[in-house]
C-alpha cells in the first residue's frame, strides 16, 4: 500500500503526529510511506527512516492567489513529481484547503480527511473523498490517531505514545556540550511562542532560574531561538544568581537537551511539544489554549492554567487587552515543578 501523509507545520504539530507515524508503520510494516512538509518546518522530519518518502514544499508562495485555481497551479508547480508515485489513499492531518488540494493532486483515489467540524478550513472538505469524525475534547494526538485508524482500519496503539525522531552524533555532541557545567542535573526553560498571548514573562523564568538553583541545586538552561534574543535577555537581567546559562540548539540538538534533562519548562509552543517527544518531565503554561488538548499525554506531567478567568473557555485569541490567562505567579510554577520532580523521583524508586 502506497500512503500520502499530509502534515505541513507547525512543528508542533507536526510532533503531535509523529505518534499517527508510528502507528502505521507498526501496523503495515510493508507500506511505502511519503509525507508531504513545509520546508521550514521539515527538520523534525528529516533522516526518518519510518518515511520512505518526504516531500518538502514552501506554500507560503500560493498566498498570492486570489482564486483556488490560481493555488492549485501554485501547488502543482512545486509537486510535479509528487504524482510519480501512485498512491492508493493521502489523509489530511491539517484540515486545511491547501493540504486538501495537496492531496487531491497526489492522484489518490481515496483522499480522506476529518469530519466537517474537525476542520480547521470547513471548506477543504469538498476535496476530500472521506471523513472521519472525531470525538469532542479529544487530545490532538489522539485526533490524529483516531484519522489514521478510521482511514486504514488499524487499531491505535495502547499505553505510551511514540515518537520517533532520529539524531545524529553531531546533534548529540551539541546537546553534550550545552551540558558540561552542569554535572547532568539541569533544567530545561523555554521563553518562546507563536502567539504573544501564549508567553509567560520572561522576567518570572529569570526568577525561576534563581529557584531552581538556590533551593534544588538545578542548573537552568533558557533555551530561545533566533529571533528570541529579547526574552533572552531580559530572563538574564532578572535572574540574580548568575547561574542562568542561555542557548540557541539546533532543533534536534534541542530534542537531545531535553531527552538529557531532569525537567522542561514552557509554554504551548513547539520546544514543549519537542519536550514531550524526548520523555522529559514537563510543567507546562497554557493560557488561550487548552490543556487537554496540546498538552503533555503523560499523566505524570503537570499543566498549569488559569481556571478562574471566565474568558478563558475555547478563547484561542492571539492578542487580548486582559492577557491575564498566562499570570501565573512563579511561586506556583516553581511548586509545580517540585511536584513533578517528586513523581519522577517516586517513579525512579518504584523501578
């Protein structure tokens, strides 16, 4: 059997799928598997050997398109060679009209996607041969999970989920050597996200840098990417024990981090997702989106919201002029992460 996986970004999500991944190759070991990916997202991705095929295309060039045949020719410019493959179905993990017209040019007969009110785009259905409906308050991973077996009549998998990202000895040496000051007893603090509303000060993860350090010995590691270097820098100016080391991994030598770490600390954004994928104890910050959903499927894992702002229900905003969803103090943060860490501790004694 010949399978088109349609996932293009966010790299999150793109994370949230990797366990649907697994899944089917688990199940049907002798299919030919291709994924179709944004570029700027495909790193994850990439040298994964449950993928027979990646299929790499920036979509970003299709939004000039006023009409959705100005977007399929967009599309069909850069996927002249997706139809050299003869696909028997491609399922739609994005629920978008532009990952539906993907499909729907790969030539699969069958291209099946999400039941109407699993779409993010509504109209993408029309390009879709089947749909599956998805239970309400349902984790993403599980959405996805729940496509795949609906799709290809597999089982999902029971208990833990899996992950499969493979690194190199490069990515592995840059983790080792973000970690040489620490003695391996460090944590994993991330400032970022994709939405403003989404972020945490990044003064309260200097103040729980100065925490994890004065009352646990944990050396902090703050983790940002390129354009992160202000939240960077203000993290640092707050943290008064100069014990904060920051750093700008690559993604997978970030995986590689928080696989070495004895906690991760962030919002709802890609890294935690990375986090979670590496079997990091997290302590997640979720304000505008919902815990249930993207956060950790661990059950040992810790979320943290805001469950008495009354906007706080299905809110998905990505500015808001109370923005008090994400005012967590760093005292409950940091007892958060005391009693994550006991559990891990607690678990480490039991084996």
């Amino acid at each position: 059997m010949r399978i088109l996986l349609v996932k293009l970004s966010s790299i999150g999500d793109i994370v949230h799928t990797l366990p649907t991944l697994a899944a089917i190759r688990r199940a049907l070991p002798n299919a030919e598997i291709s994924w179709v990916v944004e570029t700027r997202s495909a790193e994850i991705l990439r040298g994964n050997t449950m993928i027979d095929r990646l299929i790499e295309v920036d979509t970003r060039a299709l939004r000039s398109g006023s009409v959705v045949d100005d977007r399929l020719l967009g599309v069909g410019r850069q996927l002249r060679g997706l139809r050299e493959t003869d696909y028997d179905i491609a399922i739609d993990f994005q629920g978008l009209i532009k990952s539906a017209m993907i499909a729907k040019l790969s030539g699969a007969k069958r291209r099946v996607g999400f039941a109407t009110d699993g779409l993010r785009e509504p109209m993408s259905r029309f390009l879709l041969t089947d749909h599956v409906p998805i239970p309400p308050r349902i984790h993403v991973i599980k959405k996805n999970l729940t496509l795949a077996a609906g799709a290809l009549g597999i089982d999902m998998p029971a208990g833990r989920f899996e992950f499969p990202v493979e690194t190199t000895a490069a990515q592995r040496a840059e983790a080792n050597a973000l970690t040489t000051q620490t003695e391996g007893n460090f944590a994993v603090l991330n400032p970022g996200g994709g939405w403003v509303t989404k972020l945490w000060p990044a003064e309260n993860f200097g103040e729980l840098a100065d925490h994890l350090w004065r009352e646990m010995s944990i050396t902090p590691i703050l983790t940002t990417g390129p354009n992160e270097n202000d939240l960077a820098a203000r993290a640092l100016a707050a943290s008064k024990t100069g014990k904060l080391i920051t750093a700008q991994p690559s993604l997978k030598g970030f995986y590689e981090l928080a696989k070495r770490a004895r906690i991760y600390i962030g919002g709802d954004t890609g890294p935690t997702h990375i986090a979670v994928a590496a079997g990091t104890a997290i302590v997640g910050l979720f304000g505008p989106t919902e815990w249930w959903r993207n956060g950790s499927p661990n059950p040992d894992d810790i979320s943290i919201e805001r469950p008495d702002t009354v906007c706080r229900i299905d809110c998905h905003r990505r500015t808001c002029s109370a923005w008090i969803c994400m005012d967590t103090s760093v005292p409950d943060v940091f007892s958060a992460v005391v009693r994550r860490l006991a559990s891990t501790n607690s678990i480490r004694e039991k084996d």
